[in-house]
C-alpha cells in the first residue's frame, strides 16, 4: 500500500503519514488504532522489528 493511499484511509494527509513513518512526527494515540485498523494489524504489531 502507497502511502498517499493508507492517508486517505487514515484520513490525514500524505504528508503527515510520511512524517509518522519516517518517525518525524508522532501520531497520536487515536490515529495509530486507524493506521493499525487500515493496515489489519494490531498497534504493537507497527513497532515490531
């Protein structure tokens, strides 16, 4: 999945979502249950190596 497309689906722009990934910006709480939702994964699975 592009990034432009997990944003939209995460509803922030894709912008944003590449500062989350590149660890610039640290989405809140609520966003990553949505990031972890849109991807069909759990939150603890996004910080597994």
């Amino acid at each position: 999945m592009k990034y432009g497309e997990l944003a939209e689906r995460v509803g922030v722009s894709a912008q944003a979502m590449g500062q989350f990934i590149s660890g610039q910006k640290d989405p809140s709480l609520y966003r990553l249950h949505t990031i972890a939702d849109a991807l069909g994964v759990r939150v603890r699975e996004l910080f597994e190596e």
